[in-house]
C-alpha cells in the first residue's frame, strides 16, 4: 500500500470491519453491474457520532487536494504525477452501512458478500494500484525514504501548516462502546429475541445478525442461492422485530451520553477534522476542481 493511501484509510473501513460480519472472501476490485441501490434505511441512519469521524467522501476530498499539490511539487522536479481519478458522490457507501447487520437492497442478489465496487471506485483503486509499481526513484521523490516525506510531506504542509493529520482514534473507539452498549439495553435484547425466534421458525438457527452475516459457509467466491435464501429471511426477520429502528434509538441515546463524557477528546478531533477540510476545499477551489 502506497504511504499517503494507508495515511489516509478512514474511520469507516475500520468500523465496517468491527461490526459488520462479513464474508472472509477476497474479491478483485471489478465494476459493478446494475448493483442494486442502497436501502433508503440504510442511507439515511445518522448516529451521532459520525459528526466525529471523517466519512469516505471527505477522506477523498483531502486525498484530493493533496494530490494536487503532490503534482505541483513533483512537476518542479520534472516528474510526472497523476492526480487519483475522482469518485461520483453517487458511489460512497453510507456510513452505517450494514452496522446492524445485512442489508436489503443487497441481501437478495448478493446474501452477505460485499457489493462489487461501483466504476469510479474501481478506476481509483486501480491507480492507486499503479502508485505502487512507480519506479523507485519517483516514489522516493514521492514518499520519501521514510514513507512520509518527499513531496507527500511537502504538499501536506502547504495544505494545513503544522496542523496534525485528523484523529479518528476516539471516534473508533467510542463508536465499538456504544454499539456493544447498546445491544445490551433490554428493548435490543428483546428485539434480537424476536429476530432469533423470527429466523428458527424458517429453520435457521443463528444468536444475531452478525453470526448469520459470519457464518463460514459464506466464504465462497460468489453468493450461493442458500446464502441469497438466508439473507432474505435474515432481513425480512429484521424488519418484523423492527430491530434497526430499535437499535439505532438505543444506540443515538448511548452516543449522546458518551459525546458527553468525551466533548474535550471529540471536539478536539473534529476540530482538527474541520480545518483540514477547509483547507482541501481551498485548495481544490483555487485549482478549479
């Protein structure tokens, strides 16, 4: 992985793969084919956290910005630097996506495997791709020796002086707390009851959601129809014990009382957060991106 890229994974990657119990299958980054739309739900659950934590569009507005001052300082030491292709809006996974488990518009063609990655995305992952095979003398100009200095270093401080890179360590920490807080109130626990007694009476025996998402018989390269069967009870069972809507009422309670316990921690972040973005847009406006 090129240096800025792992400088730059978010918050969300993070979550995605603590509380969501995905499939252990590796897929290639290939376009998606008519993929079917984001369940309205799914697109709309905020949680009050997330005002803390970079979302994936943010994340590629900075990369953004950086990149073009990464190819002015590479251009005056006559080398060539292509700036990351951008991805649509459209194309950004919401950020609680699947944080409850499968999701319906994807759980009929898909089950629990990952969504084949839109077309902008894949044109953007593949040139990060290509950063990693530059030869070794332009990724020093780059990267440095070190990973994080050369033009990389260069760019960042023209971007936001000495201010540091944005910090999601509280945020991830805090958002694992209150999803474990929250399973554990009564009317989650009640709820998971009714999905759990929901999914037995269709014949599968699975304590939650995550164990179903997990389950190894998943591990396949492509969907089996018993995984697409499973997940459309799975989500059906969701919607009949209301379990997201509970849940996500449970867990906005129990963020808002850790924000509370946390404000010095979690301003600081998102002030940090806040001037970085500000200072891409700048950037990016004055480029005329």
């Amino acid at each position: 992985m090129s240096p800025s890229r792992a400088r730059t994974t978010t918050a969300l990657a993070l979550l995605l793969l603590v509380t969501t119990a995905c499939t252990a299958a590796e897929h290639e980054s290939t376009p998606a084919s008519h993929s079917p739309p984001v369940s309205r739900q799914a697109r709309q659950l905020r949680l009050p956290l997330d005002a803390y934590a970079s979302t994936v569009a943010e994340t590629h507005l900075v990369e953004d910005a950086q990149d073009v001052l990464m190819r002015r300082c590479m251009n005056d030491l006559n080398m060539e630097w292509k700036t990351l292709p951008r991805v649509d809006p459209q194309d950004t996974k919401p950020p609680n996506l699947r944080r409850y488990g499968a999701d319906e518009a994807a759980a009929v063609r898909y089950g629990y495997h990952p969504r084949p990655d839109p077309p902008s995305v894949v044109r953007r992952n593949r040139a990060w791709d290509e950063r990693e095979a530059l030869p070794a003398e332009v990724q020093r100009a780059a990267y440095g020796s070190s990973g994080t200095g050369g033009c990389l270093k260069t760019a960042q401080h023209q971007l936001v002086g000495d201010t540091a890179p944005p910090d999601d360590h509280a945020f991830n920490q805090l958002t694992g707390t209150g999803l474990e807080t929250s399973r554990r109130t009564p009317e989650v626990r009640e709820a998971l009851r009714t999905w759990h007694a929901c999914m037995t009476k269709a014949g599968f025996d699975y304590p939650d959601p995550f164990a179903a998402a997990g389950s190894e018989r998943w591990e396949t390269t492509e969907p089996t129809a018993a995984e697409r069967a499973t997940a459309r009870r799975d989500v059906a069972c969701q919607k009949s014990a209301k379990l997201v809507t509970v849940w996500a009422a449970a867990e906005t309670r129990v963020q808002h009382r850790l924000i509370q316990q946390n404000s010095d921690r979690l301003h600081e972040a998102k002030a940090r957060k806040d001037r970085w973005l500000a200072a891409a847009r700048r950037v990016l406006k004055r480029a005329g991106d």
